[in-house]
C-alpha cells in the first residue's frame, strides 16, 4: 500500500509547487512509482514546475467521474515511474464529490509507492480536503515572517484535524538575508512550532527551468534540486544531514 504525502502552505508564495515537483521527481528517480495530483483548483502550475506545461492532460476530476482510469494519467516523458493528474478549471472544491475523490485515491494507494497532493494555499476547502486524506504532511514556508505565522496556524489547523505527521520544509532560504535579519533555521521551526524535514535554497535555477519547460532535477543538481534529493532521502527513511 503505497503513502499518501500532502504538500501545504499557510500562504502562497512560498514555493510549495515547486517543492512537490522536486520531491516527486527525486523520488522517481529513486525507481518508486509515484503519482502527483495538482488540486490547486482553478490555479494549477504544477504541470510547470513538473515541465508537463505542453503536455496533454487528464484531470482527477475525469478520473473521479469515472471518464478516465489512473492508468490513463499523464505519463512523464523523462520520468518513467511518475505520473500526473491535472487540476479540473471550471469548477470550485466545493464541487469535488468527496466519496469519489477517497475512493480515487484508495485505488491510486494500491498502483503508486507515493502519491503526492499539491494542495491550493491557505488553510480553506482545499487544504482541508487533501490534509484529510494524507498519511503524511509536509508544510512548505519561505522565512518571511508573515509566511511563517501562517504556517504556526496551518500546523494548528493540522493537529485539529489529528494529523500527527507534519514536517517543515522551509523553502527559498538565502543565508546572506538570514544573517541580515539575524535568524536562523530554528528560529523558522521555533516560530511555526513544526519539526523540521529539510531546507531548500533559494535558486535562480527554478525559474530558469520552468521557463525552458524541463524539471528542475533535469536542469541542474545543485542548490534547490541537490535539497530536494536530500529531502526525498528523508521521505524514506534514510540517514541524510540538513543542510543548505
């Protein structure tokens, strides 16, 4: 039975797409047979950050309806364990039949290692909807101050719903403005009152790979996509340092 891994954020901004996008892929990568679901109703980019931008989608609302099966979801033309559902556009979460979104995901447990969530941001319908379901949460802040409060509240909101499992990624993180602001790493954990699963640097190199449509584990293995490995590692249990 594969594990279901929600990806979060108390706001936007933080980088959360991206972070889903280098876990999944890392973890591919790794040879674990994983499905990523974009469930940011409305304002979906993961098929960016995943370099699926040109590609023909199925979206989990069809595979919910019963108009396309998980074997029909998009397969990753440079990642052959990694699969992807897209997320519906005109309609609201409020319109997700949730019987038959639990049900679609009790099947895609059975055919993937790991299947990520990219919930929308913010602590509404969406988030609620994704966090209900994980078997694991991972909670992305940037060290902003105002993202971090956000992510205090979202990880209140999590241990209300009686989700033990959630880490902290704290993604975009430069250490020449963390020594400006005279913070650090456990400060940002302190503040969010989360254990902390890993960092990620900030990188020109993840815009620069969305732009020219490719993973960002393909573009580069440095920095941010070197962080997404680590943290992958993490994900299954395997001694790997924090580090920048």
């Amino acid at each position: 039975m594969g594990e279901l891994i929600a990806v979060l954020s108390g706001k936007g901004g933080t980088g959360k797409t991206s972070v889903t996008a280098g876990l999944a892929t890392a973890l591919a990568d790794m040879g674990h047979r994983v499905l990523c679901i974009d469930c940011d109703i409305g304002l979906r980019n993961l098929d960016i950050s995943l370099g699926l931008a040109q590609a023909g989608t199925v979206s989990f609302l069809e595979v919910c309806r019963g108009e396309y099966t998980l074997e029909q979801a998009v397969r990753h033309p440079q990642y052959e364990n990694l699969r992807f559902l897209t997320a519906p556009v005109n309609c609201a979460a409020e319109d997700i039949d949730q019987a038959a979104f639990s049900s679609m995901l009790r099947e895609a447990r059975q055919q993937f290692s790991y299947v990520f969530l990219d919930a929308p941001a913010g602590i509404d319908l969406g988030f609620r909807l994704c966090a209900s379901h994980a078997d694991r949460v991972i909670l992305v802040t940037c060290p902003e101050p105002a993202a971090v409060r956000d992510a205090g509240r979202a990880g209140e909101v999590l241990e209300l719903m009686g989700k033990p499992d959630v880490r902290l990624v704290v993604n975009r993180v430069s250490k020449k403005m963390f020594e400006i602001m005279d913070v650090t790493v456990d400060d940002v954990m302190d503040s969010a009152g989360l254990p902390l699963l890993g960092i990620v640097p900030e990188d020109a190199n993840v815009t620069l790979a969305a732009a020219f449509e490719s993973p960002l584990l393909r573009y580069t293995r440095r920095g941010a996509a070197a962080a997404c490995r680590r943290i992958a590692k993490r994900i299954l249990g395997l001694p790997e340092p924090v580090k920048i």
